[in-house]
C-alpha cells in the first residue's frame, strides 16, 4: 500500500495523462570488412540485405586469427588469436564427429566422411558470447537515403571522406576497420502512458490523436534521421560532429514535427540477439542490446518514460 501512495505521488508531479514516445529499431542487419565495399562480386549474394540498409556504423573489430585445435573425447577446443590475445573456445561434438587435418586445413567430418567447419560468424558470436574478446567499436554513424529510399548505406561509402579519414588516420594492429549496416523497420512504433494522476486530464482524447498522427505520418525519411541522430547522441562518436551536442533541440528540422504534437522523447534501438559483437564507444559499454532513449522536454514534469 505505501508503495502505490508513493507512485501515485510521483505520478501526480506529471503535467499531462497521456504523453508519447516515438520508437525505432533495427530489424535486420549486414557486417563487413570496410575494404570489401569496394569488391562488387564479394558483395553480391549480401546485396538484397544490403539494399535495405540506410543507416552504417564505422568501426573498429579485433582480427581473429585460427591458432590451432585438438580434440579430447567429444570435447573439441579452437584457439585462437584476438588482436593478439590467446583465447579458446571449447565445442562439444557430436557422436561420430571428429577434427581432423589436411596439411594445414582443419575440419570436422562425420562418420559419413562429409566435411564441415564452422562459419567465421558463428565463430564471431560465440567469441563475443562466451569471452567477450569481440567488440565493436563506434567511430562514426551516418545515413544513405537519397529520393525515395534509392540509396543504401553502400552507395554512400563508396565516396565517403570520414571513412578514409579513420583509414589514413591508423588503424591499431590487431584491428581492422569494420561496417555495421542497419535495415530500420519501416513503420513507427508508438509508446504511450496514461497517467490518471497527472495535473492536467483534460486534453487525453486530443493528445492520443496527435500520437496516432504522428505514428501512422512519420515519414521513412524522417525516421532515419530520427535514428541517426539518436544513435549518435547516444554512442557519441569520435569522428561525428552534427547531433552529438544538439540532438534532442527545438531547433532542430526534423524534431519539429514531434514538438508540435507535443511528444515526450524518441527512442533508437539496437537489439538484435544475432549481432556477432558487442557495440560500444568511449561513452557506452560494450553490450548486446542497446537502446537510445531521449526525453525532449527538460522539465520533470514531463520526463514520463524516462525520469521515473
């Protein structure tokens, strides 16, 4: 009972009964060595991904190197090099399945004598998952829209200067310079809280229409820029300048829509359990899931998702 008086109390200090939140995420994703964007035949078969991609992150992934491997009962161990640093993975195999070597290729073959090797993404993952050695780290995210959607995050790279700033700039040995291209899902989500202790009750019906508004004509052009410019404020990028110190701002074009409507923050996720990294930055962690919430108002009053 004393914990629902105190929420009702805080709750009351709210200005309005229904307030909203504008949210994006990514719904699929591609990764590649930065130098492969400029082989056409190495990017072909990632090409119907790739399309859908208008958002990119520039960063830095150790190089993984393959050391050895020995197996011991069922028990197979891969060790490898991770920008420089020894680490293992341990795999159990299967019955009938063993490591075996051809000069210097290793595989794995059943009893069949079909041969097989895990994929340099599941390997990727499983590094990242169990010793938490491969991460990614964000120097810079851009966008690549152009009209109607026609340009994808490729087409921007190809002639992009910051991308060969970072190059010419070094690159620390052991790493490589790496892209992470993101799809965002073509539709809006719309977070709402109805607040019956709120000061003001009187303007529900109209507040829920605007949300509706704004949720059903967000623009997919509006919306990459939106994610963009969350991401960015979030990660807070080495190499960006524009939106890591002025996003969120009443000043700025494409919030204008959401200030009108009187919205309460937008929000940019990163959550894909596929991912064969961490994400991180000098400002971020390195974590699985990431997501970039943004109150536009300062006013505690209303800060309804984000400052309880």
């Amino acid at each position: 009972m004393a914990e629902k008086r105190e929420i009702e109390k805080l709750m009351a200090d709210k200005l309005f009964d229904v307030e909203h939140s504008l949210s994006m995420y990514a719904v699929s994703y591609c990764t590649i060595p930065a130098e492969c964007i400029y082989d056409k035949e190495a990017l072909k078969p990632l090409m119907e991904v790739v399309e859908t991609c208008h958002i990119y992150l520039i960063g830095l992934t150790p190089i993984i190197d393959l050391v050895d491997a020995k197996q011991e009962s069922d028990l197979l161990t891969l060790m490898f090099k991770v920008a420089g640093k020894d680490v293992s993975l341990l795999f159990e195999l299967p019955e009938g399945f063993d490591l075996k070597a051809e000069g210097d290729l290793l595989y794995i073959e059943d009893s069949n004598g079909h041969r097989s090797w895990p994929d340099e993404s599941y390997i990727q993952a499983k590094l990242s998952e169990q010793t938490s050695s491969v991460n990614f780290e964000v120097k810079y995210i851009g966008q690549a829209y152009g009209k109607d959607g026609s340009r994808n995050a490729i087409d921007r790279l190809l002639k992009h200067e910051t991308l060969q700033k970072i190059s010419l700039k070094g690159i620390p040995e052991g790493y490589r310079l790496s892209l992470l291209l993101l799809a965002i899902q073509p539709n809006s989500q719309l977070f709402t809280m109805m607040n019956p202790f709120a000061r003001n009750t009187d303007e529900g019906p109209a507040r829920i229409r605007s949300g509706l508004d704004k949720l059903f004509n967000t623009t997919e052009q509006e919306r990459i820029t939106l994610y963009e410019a969350s991401l960015i404020r979030y990660f807070y990028p080495e190499f960006n300048k524009e939106f890591k110190d002025s996003f969120p701002s009443t000043n700025l074009k494409v919030l204008q829509d959401c200030y009108e409507k009187d919205f309460s923050g937008v929000v940019a996720e990163i959550c894909i359990d596929e991912l064969p990294f961490k994400l991180f930055s000098g400002n971020v962690i390195p974590k699985n899931y990431h997501i970039a919430k943004h109150d536009l108002h300062k006013d505690d009053a209303r800060r309804m998702f984000f400052g309880l």
